[in-house]
C-alpha cells in the first residue's frame, strides 16, 4: 500500500492503491475535493484537467489497485524530467534559500547526460548560490510536480538531499535562473519563509523549521 503526491497546478493529487484512504472520508479542511477510480489514462487525464482549470478545486486523489499501473498511466501522459536538490546546511544549523521569482525556494535543477542524481544535486546547488564546497550529507525525499512547456506536460522529479557547506562561502546568486537572492536562514526563522514558497516544498521545508 502507497501514496504518491504529485503538485498540479498547486494543488495535492495523490495516487494510491490503498483502498482506505480512497474509501476514507476526505480530510475537512479540502472544502472542494474530487476523488477517482483510475482505470484507464482517460480517467486521468480528466483529473489532470480538472486541476488545471478549476481554481477553487484545492485536492484530487486517483486510486488503482496497483500502484505500477497507476503510475505508469500517468508518466506515459507527461516527458519526465529527472532533478536534484539540496536542503543545505551550515555549521550554524542554518539552511540555505534562494529567492526565484518572487518565491523562496531550494536549489535544483535538470539533471544532464551521464550524471549520477546526486552530482546533478550538487552541481546545480553549487551554480545557483556559488558554493564552492558542498558535501552530501544523506538523501531526504522524492517530490513531484507538473507544469507545461509549449503543448508539453511536464512531470518533475526531483531528488532532495540534505547538504554540508560552510558559512564562510561566498554566495552568489545565479542571475540566469532568475535567482535574485541567496541566504543563510536561522531554522527559527523559517516559518517566515516557508509562507512563501511552493505548496509542492512546504512539508520539506518545515522538516528544518524550529
């Protein structure tokens, strides 16, 4: 039994083959709400479109009593993309933000050709902050989120590490990704952060809250 939660449009579509939590009252604070037997990818895609269109829809769920059926249909509908990150800490116990777009957020990005998850990891959080020195320290988590590039649907996985760097590290923001800033955040602080972030990176990012 499993759940898998993917973020579409910002909003939580989980995928399990637990007939439980299928059969389970949804939780009361989802005031809109659509739940699905996915048999076939036209199930799926019509929730897919749902969270895509209705704005005042905030969860969907779509069961199947196998899991690897159930996440194929859907890989089968995006171009998977394969990502790193890292959740970056210092000798302070302070973690390391980036301000993209308007939002705070972690490093990440696209993994490359004949790369290992965790060199994209630490490659690409050392190109948007200008660490030079980065060391994993252990993996976190899986996350999952879609969006559209022209008429394609994307599925993003990214691969979370939790990361060692010192503080006495220039930072640099990578201006070409649109990063404007860069910096170290006391955990106690982060509450203040994590109000502006991605749904998709909320539950990491309150892992390393105080």
């Amino acid at each position: 039994m499993s759940v898998i939660t993917i973020y579409i449009n910002e909003k939580p579509v989980m995928l399990t083959d637990d007939e439980e939590i299928y059969f389970a009252p949804p939780p009361v604070h989802y005031k809109s709400y659509v739940y699905c037997k996915a048999k076939t990818e036209e199930d799926i895609k019509r929730i897919i479109t749902i969270c895509e269109k209705d704005e005042k829809l905030e969860t969907a769920l779509m069961f199947n009593n196998s899991m690897d059926e159930l996440k194929k249909m859907f890989w089968d509908l995006h171009i998977i993309s394969n990502a790193a990150g890292g959740v970056v800490l210092n000798e302070k116990n302070e973690v390391l933000l980036i301000e993209r777009k308007g939002k705070w957020d972690l490093p990440k990005g696209k993994a490359e050709a004949n790369e290992t998850i965790e060199q994209t990891a630490v490659r690409e959080v050392q190109e948007e902050t200008g660490l030079t020195d980065v060391a994993i320290h252990q993996p976190i988590c899986i996350t999952y989120h879609t969006y559209k590039e022209a008429d394609d649907k994307i599925l993003k996985i990214n691969h979370w590490f939790e990361m060692k760097a010192s503080s006495s590290n220039t930072l640099t923001p990578q201006a070409n990704e649109n990063i404007t800033a860069v910096k170290w955040v006391p955990k106690n602080e982060m509450k203040n952060f994590i109000t502006a972030t991605y749904l998709s990176l909320k539950q990491l990012m309150e892992k390393y809250s105080a």
